[in-house]
C-alpha cells in the first residue's frame, strides 16, 4: 500500500545543487525573454495615440471656456439629435468638450458619436481626436480618413500643415512627459455622466446631449 509520504516522494521537483547553479546562463535567458515580451511598433503606436488623447482630452476639458460651451449645449431648446438640422444648432465646441469629457469617463462609443457630429460640422480638432481614437482601437483605415479630413486643404487654405501637427504631438509628449496632465473629471462628474448614460433613451448605448445638472457641475469643476 503506498503511502502520503511515497506519493509526496514521487511528486517531489528534482532540483540541482546550488553550486551547479550558472548565474550567467540564468541572466541570459532573462535578457531573452525580456526581448520577446518587447511591445511590438503597432501596439506602441496604439499607446502612444491613446496617451496622447488623453492629453488633449484633459486640455480641453480644462479650457476657461470649456463650461459655457457645454451650458449653450445643454440650454439650446432647438437640439434634438435625430433631426436632419440637428449639425445646423450645434455648439460645436460644446460637442468637442462633451465628447472628451465622455472619452474621460469610460463612454468611449458616445465620445466618437459626439466627435463625430463636431467633426462633421468642420470642426478639425475633433476630426484630429477621431484620428487617435481610432489609432488607439488599431483601426488604421478609419485614423487615415480623419487625418486626410484635418490635413486636406483642397477646399480650405487655412487647414493646418504638418508642422501643426507636429507641434500638437510635441505638446502632448511635453505634458506627458513633465507629468502635468490637468485635472481629471471627478468624481462628480462621472457619475453624472453614467447618470446621463443610464438616462439614455430606449435601446440607445450612445449618451445623449448634456443636461442643466451636468452643466452647473462642470462649472463648479472649472472654477476648482
């Protein structure tokens, strides 16, 4: 009859004695598998876009005239987003704060809608925000297209070159890097987001616009 103490014997991992130990080997085979768990260039594109717009995100949440834009989007009784006109009454900037501060948040598919309705109204900052989102999904057709709709200045002379966006990814790596991020949402803000987003209507994932509620509160978050 075998006993706990035979199983336990058999089960036990042979080892080598430790002055057999080759310290060298150990360190090499360490090296080389640090080597190959090495983001590859895609996923460090993918990173880097996504750093960067949340950077940017921050940066124009925190605009002195962030909340008023986002009050003129939640008072205006003509916004009805299922309405043909809807682009004609839209705050623009109000959509471009609002869909940063949802991407902030965690509602990443509002942010694109919102983004997009900003970006389709000419607004090229929300078309360039377009453009890392999708670069931080690994969406690479989709991040072409908004870059061509930001650089394309077939039918605008005042469409910005490539040294603008130069000049917007050194601002992004400066803040990055110095560690000054602006201030994030807060807590209050993101619960009267997901508040909005629990609100949304019928089967709609997408958060609809901003209320008065949300408004007042990101005052208060702009005055702090």
């Amino acid at each position: 009859m075998t006993t706990i103490d035979d199983l336990l014997a058999d089960a036990r991992i042979p080892t080598s004695p430790a002055e057999n130990f080759d310290v060298g080997a150990a360190l090499r085979r360490l090296a080389a598998d640090s080597v190959k768990t090495t983001p590859t260039p895609d996923i460090l594109k993918t990173r880097q876009a996504a750093q960067r717009l949340s950077v940017i995100c921050r940066w124009i949440l925190n605009r002195p005239d962030a909340a008023d834009h986002v009050d003129r989007l939640a008072e205006d009784p003509t916004i009805d987003t299922t309405s043909a006109s809807f682009e004609d009454h839209l705050d623009v900037d109000g959509a471009l704060v609002f869909a940063c501060l949802l991407y902030l948040t965690g509602h990443r598919e509002s942010a694109q809608f919102w983004w997009q309705l900003a970006a389709g109204a000419g607004l090229r900052t929300a078309a360039y925000c377009l453009h890392l989102h999708h670069l931080a999904l690994g969406e690479r057709r989709e991040a072409q297209h908004w870059l061509h709709q930001v650089t394309d200045n077939l039918l605008d002379s005042e469409a910005p070159d490539q040294a603008l966006l130069d000049c917007l990814e050194a601002m992004a790596s400066y803040v990055r890097n110095h560690g000054y991020m602006a201030d994030p949402p807060t807590g209050g803000l993101e619960m009267e987001v997901d508040r909005l987003a629990d609100h949304a209507p019928g089967a709609c994932i997408i958060v609809h616009r901003p209320d008065r509620r949300l408004a007042d509160r990101l005052h208060d978050f702009a005055r702090r």
